[in-house]
C-alpha cells in the first residue's frame, strides 16, 4: 500500500489546538499518533507496525546507553512531545537534549504538557505510513527551529539512505551505512545501524 503520509486536520476556528486539547486528543485516541503542524493543524499518524517498532526501541537503546554514559544531556522517546519556536508540536522518534538547557525549563513546564525547546539532536525513522517527502518536510523544520543535528533514517529504501541534516548546511546522503556517528555535536555516539536494516525476524 502506498503511503499517505500524515491526515492534516485543520480545525481553526472551531477548535484551537492548545497544548491542553492536544494532550487530552492523545489521551482519548492512544492508538494513533498526534502532532500539530506551525499552522496549528492536527496531523494523525497510524501506530507503527512490529518491524519500525523494533527498529525504534533499537535505535533508543543505542542513545539512552550512549546518553547515559555521556552524562551532558537527557534522551527522550517518541513519546515525549517538544513545542517549537514555531508553534508545531513534534514527537522526534528519538531525540536529546542538553541539561543546561533543560535547566532553563521550570519544574511545571518539564511535568506538563509540551515543554518548549527544540531538542538538540533528532532520529526520525521512517515508516511505511510515512512519505518521505512529508518527513524531509518535518527535518527542515527542526534546522529552522534551532535542532542542531537531525538524521532520517530510511530503512524502506532499497539503498538503505540515511539523510544527514545541520543548520544551514546541505543535507548529506550516505548510501548504506553499517553505522552513523554524531561527531562533533555527539561526541563519542555511534548508531549500529544494522539492526535497522535487518530487523532479524
């Protein structure tokens, strides 16, 4: 089946997609996935099957052990949601950030809601919901929006392409990479891609 990307919903002004009713949107309908574009649309992603779920956790487990060690920064999952300069409201598939500047966030901000802060450093992986014109979108917008390093990882391309992206440089492509590191901005962080690449089951 062809992929349709995200269902862009608009419903401005009936409705106004504050942090509150975003929350509670996701709350209600826990198998979908909910993000809001900058025009403050609502933008509905199907969950993901077994295979991009697998990929997911492996690519958290190589971050959260390599953030961990670091000690600079915090990772998040895909279920942490971040508010942009912007307005948009993204769930990166996994993302970091560093603790000064999560310092800068008052204990509220960090208990509800979506904090507001653009992650340093974001994965997104794509699915076989997603197109990759929708999620090259999605990258461009977190350059915009002060994310300092970005990868997309594309697992359903027959060359295995992982798309590099930084502020105001132009994208780097590598062509099936066994691995991806994130000097300097990631110093000593490695991502063992062959567990995306062949999920083994």
């Amino acid at each position: 089946m062809k992929p349709l990307g995200p269902i862009v919903l608009r419903l401005d002004p009936i409705v106004e997609i504050t942090d509150d009713v975003l929350l509670k949107l996701s709350s209600l309908n826990d198998s979908l996935r909910l993000e809001k574009n900058a025009e403050g649309a609502l933008e509905i992603l199907p969950p993901a099957n077994i295979t991009t779920g697998n990929q997911n956790s492996n690519i958290n487990v190589d971050l959260g052990l390599w953030g961990r060690s670091d000690s600079r920064g915090i990772v998040f999952d895909s279920n942490a949601g971040f508010t942009l300069p912007n307005g948009a409201v993204r769930s990166p598939d996994a993302s970091w950030v560093l603790k000064s500047r999560l310092a800068e966030l008052t204990d509220e901000e960090k208990k509800r809601g979506f904090a507001h802060i653009s992650p340093d450093f974001v994965i997104e992986l794509r699915s076989s919901s997603d197109t990759l014109a929708s999620i090259h979108r999605k990258m461009a917008e977190y350059m915009e929006n002060g994310v300092r390093l970005g990868w997309l990882i594309d697992p359903l391309d027959p060359l295995r392409r992982v798309y590099v992206y930084r502020p105001d440089k132009s994208v780097e492509i590598l062509e099936g990479p066994e691995s991806i590191s994130g000097e300097p901005e990631l110093p000593g962080f490695t991502l063992d891609l062959q567990p995306i690449w062949e999920p083994g089951f």
